[in-house]
C-alpha cells in the first residue's frame, strides 16, 4: 500500500461498490423473493459529506437491487450502475460522461470482482475484510469492515486529506 493522501488530493469523484462495501454483504431474501440490505447511517452522513464538499459519488453494483436504487436515491448518488457482473464499462462509461481522468477518481471495493477497474482509479481502497488479493493491489486499507463504517472511514480520510473536514465539522460545532 502506498501513502493514499497524496493521491487522494486529486479525487473529485468516489465510486462505491454495494455488497461488502456499504453493507456488510448479508443478502437477507423473503420467501416473496424481496431482497434486503442493511445499510450503515453513519456511511451514509460520510456520503452526504462528501456531497456538502462537492465531491461526486458513484455506485458499480454486481447485484440488483430496488433497495439500492432507494437508498442511494436518498444519500444523492446520482451515478448508479446496478447488474454490472464486469464493471469496466460502467466504469468508462462514467468516466467519460462526467469528463475524469482516473487519477481523479477512488474506488472502494471489496472483492475479486473490483479489481478490473481498482486497477485503473487513481485511488484504490479496500475496506478491512476485502478478499487478501483486492488488499494486495490497493493504495489504502480501511480498519473498518464493510458494513461497519468503512465508506464513513473513507470519506473522513479523504475530506482530511484535502483539508475540507475540519470546516464541515465546524458547522456542527456552533452554538
């Protein structure tokens, strides 16, 4: 692993895998076939952080979902890729659509599956349970689980890294 703060100095835009990465990768299914997730809120106010300081998110998703399209509805994550079995094209197709190059985009991901376009972002992170290859090849490993505070982790990390955290927790210390 390499020092991530002076990578992420550069990144404007944080790509979010699901499963493993803002839930703890239970998939819970109902005899009605419904599926559900647990998501982490304080993942969540990280993601609404990262929005507050003008840092764009995304979501490449292996699955489908309703309840992802919901959630990340709710947090303002308007870059959704859900049933993306290879993530590459999603990955350029966003890319391209929103004109970054890949030093200026993170990935947090926690399997095999990421890799292809962990390879490519200038910023790659797995969060602490990631499968051992995906910690292998990532610039910064999280000490939270997925599901468990990782995302807020990294968002923290990288609002630190481009002094931007301690102005939006300025806000929440006024009287």
């Amino acid at each position: 692993m390499t020092d991530y703060k002076a990578r992420a100095k550069a990144i404007e835009m944080v790509i979010f895998d699901v499963d493993g990465v803002l839930t703890d990768g239970s998939l819970f299914l109902g005899d009605d076939g419904q599926e559900y997730k647990a998501f982490n809120s304080r993942d969540g106010h990280g993601m609404a952080m990262l929005r507050q300081a003008g840092i764009a998110m995304a979501v490449i998703t292996g699955r489908q979902s309703e309840v992802v399209r919901i959630r990340m509805e709710s947090l303002g994550v308007t870059h959704l890729y859900q049933g993306q079995r290879d993530k590459r094209p999603a990955y350029a197709q966003l890319r391209q659509a929103c004109g970054l190059e890949h030093a200026q985009i993170a990935y947090v991901g926690d399997d095999v599956v990421d890799l292809p376009v962990m390879l490519q972002v200038g910023l790659a992170i797995a969060v602490a349970d990631a499968h051992p290859l995906v910690r292998e090849h990532c610039h910064w490993q999280t000490r939270l689980a997925g599901g468990q505070g990782a995302a807020r982790e990294v968002c923290e990390g990288l609002l630190a890294a481009q002094g931007k955290l301690e102005t939006i927790f300025a806000d929440y210390l006024r009287r």
